[in-house]
C-alpha cells in the first residue's frame, strides 16, 4: 500500500519512471501537447512579458530568468530568438529533473541560438538554484505534475487515496490531512475528492524565495478555488496521457504514462494575480504578432501560395493557443516580489 503522491512521484520520476524513461511534450512521437510547442508566438509572447518586465525593473543586469520544468528546452529555445531588450541582460537557467530531456534541451537551445557564440548564457540544472536573484521564474505545465495528496469527503471525515496491487484504496486521512481539506473546502458534500497541493505550494514558496526583485509566472489548467472540485469525478480532473490519447487509469503500469492533475490555485502561498491564458497573449500582443498572417491569408485565401500558406499555419497555431476549450482557459498566474 502507497500513499497516491508517493506512488505517482516514483511513477514520474524513479528510476523506471515516464519522464526518466521516455515521456516528453511535442508534435511527433511525444505524448502530450503543450503551449510551447504548439507554437513559437507562446514563447515570443513570453519574451515580450520578460522585456516588459525587466524595463518594469529598471532594466537589472544581469536579468536571470529560471524555467522550472523545462523539458527539451523549447520554450528557451523560442525566448532567446524573441527576447529583444534585455537579451544582453538575460542569463537562463533551465530546471529538468530527466537526465535526458536535460541534456537534449542544452544541445538543442545551444545549437540554435547560440552556434557561433563564445560564451552562452545558459545554464542546465536538475533543481532549482541558490538564491537571491533578481529576475523571473517561469513554468509552464509544471505544477500539475508535481503530484498531490487526494483526499476524499466521507460521513464519517476524510479519506485519502492510496495504490494497492494495482487499484485505489480509500484510508482515514491523518489529522493534518483532514485540517487541510476541512480549510480548503469546507463546505464539501459527501463523496466530493479534493487534490492537496502540498508539493506545488512548496515549489512556490522555493521559488519566492529565489528572488529579491523580480516575478514568479506559471501557466497550467486548473481551479481558481478548492470549493469548484466539489461535483467533478476524479478522473476528471486526475488523468493519464500517453502517445497524445487519454491512457486510463493511473494505477497500473506505472511508468508508462504521465500523470497529471489539474491545480487549485488557492492552496499555493501568496496572492497571484490570475487570468485566462487566451487573455494574457492578448495582452502581450499575440494579435500584432499575427496581423501580417491575418492579412496575408485574407488576400491569397482563394489562391493560396506557399507565403499564405505558412500564414494560415499562423493563425491556425494562435486560435489553438486561445481557444477557450483548451490551451487558452489555462490559468495564468503572476506573483510580484520585492517590490
């Protein structure tokens, strides 16, 4: 018997885990999708964010910029090829547990943006680093893979999920447990299930202590406040990917699929500001960085050419990163530090 975090963190990460194995987000032979690589304007719109930002700051050097969760190194990749006023500033750590994906992403952003330099601003590390900076840490889809802790409302208190032979099984919850999710959702009916996000709200609160000036910037699905998991099943909003398809239950086979759960914002320290992802790219001008594919598509629809066909590549990659039934009802969310 394993406590469902315990058994999902070694699923992930242990030696036999998906992400140490062979999991990773992309297009071709990956298994799950993300902003960055659905398209370079997501991370273009986060280089306008970071030079937004650092004039915000009165321009630091150096501007160090950490990504938790990094993967292959795509949104790196895409930042330093959009980044414009504080590229001589930036300096980049990518955060990667896998050995591998660490790898592939150091050769990959070095390979592409920085081929003829003698000096690369880049780091490549299995942890967050020692702090103060002053800066931004940014994560994409990091948090709902850091696993929770699940517990369950019953008539006669709270019970938490744990894997045994393969199936869940449902023991009281330990005191702190059951305070917890007593404070997080009070008013939870009978039979309701609630993540709690002890390892995301730890993530966070390392993260604010990372800097002395700077912001902390996260993108991932999930719930403003613990009270709206009540009413949803758990397999909702706990789930499985593999090979881009749902891949059923995340008891069995561990290993072989990514584990994934949507975040209650609320249970994380501090008070972010929270908004739409499709509202945030608004807002850092993904609609100027595709008015030229808007009016290169409008005039050459009828007889396209190569141009507008890339154009409608374009805009095709901006609908997905803002439909509000996908990427773009993300929740983004900003915390300010230091000043």
């Amino acid at each position: 018997m394993t406590r469902f975090d315990l058994f999902a963190e070694d699923a992930l990460y242990g030696t036999q885990g998906f992400y140490t194995q062979l999991g990773t987000a992309g297009t071709d032979g990956a298994d799950f999708v993300t902003s960055p690589e659905t398209s370079p304007l997501f991370g273009a719109c986060v280089a306008a964010y970071l030079d937004q930002v650092w004039h915000d700051m009165e321009c630091p050097e150096p501007f160090v910029v950490i990504e938790g969760g990094s993967g292959t190194g795509t949104l790196c990749r895409d930042i330093f090829l959009s980044a414009q006023d504080c590229s001589k500033a930036l300096r980049y750590v990518m955060v990667e547990r896998s050995d591998r994906q660490r790898e592939i992403a150091f050769s990959r952003v070095t390979t592409t943006c920085f081929a003829d330099s003698e000096e690369v601003p880049l780091a490549v590390l299995q942890d967050l680093p020692a702090g103060p900076f002053t800066g931004v840490v940014v994560a994409n889809e990091l948090l709902d893979n850091l696993p929770p802790r699940i517990v369950r409302k019953a008539t006669t208190g709270w019970l938490e999920l744990h894997v045994e032979n393969g199936a869940e099984v449902w023991y009281p919850a330990p005191q702190p447990a059951e305070d917890m999710a007593s404070a997080m959702a009070p008013n939870a009916s009978i039979g309701a299930t609630l993540p709690l996000h002890l390892k995301g709200a730890v993530w966070v609160n390392r993260a604010m202590k990372l800097l002395d000036r700077g912001r902390i910037l996260t993108f991932d699905y999930g719930l403003e406040s613990s009270e709206m998991f009540d009413g949803r099943p758990l397999g909702e909003w706990l789930r499985t990917y593999k090979d881009h398809r749902r891949a059923g239950t995340p008891y069995s086979d561990p290993g072989t699929c990514d584990i994934t759960c949507d975040v209650a914002f609320d249970q994380l320290p501090g008070s972010p500001t929270i908004c739409l992802q499709s509202d945030w790219l608004a807002s850092k001008g993904l609609g100027t960085m595709t008015e030229w594919a808007q009016e290169k598509w409008q005039d050459s629809a009828a007889s396209p050419d190569s141009t507008a066909v890339a154009a409608r590549q374009v805009l095709t990659e901006a609908a997905a990163l803002t439909d509000r039934t996908g990427l773009g009802a993300f929740l983004v969310a900003e915390w300010q530090i230091g000043d």
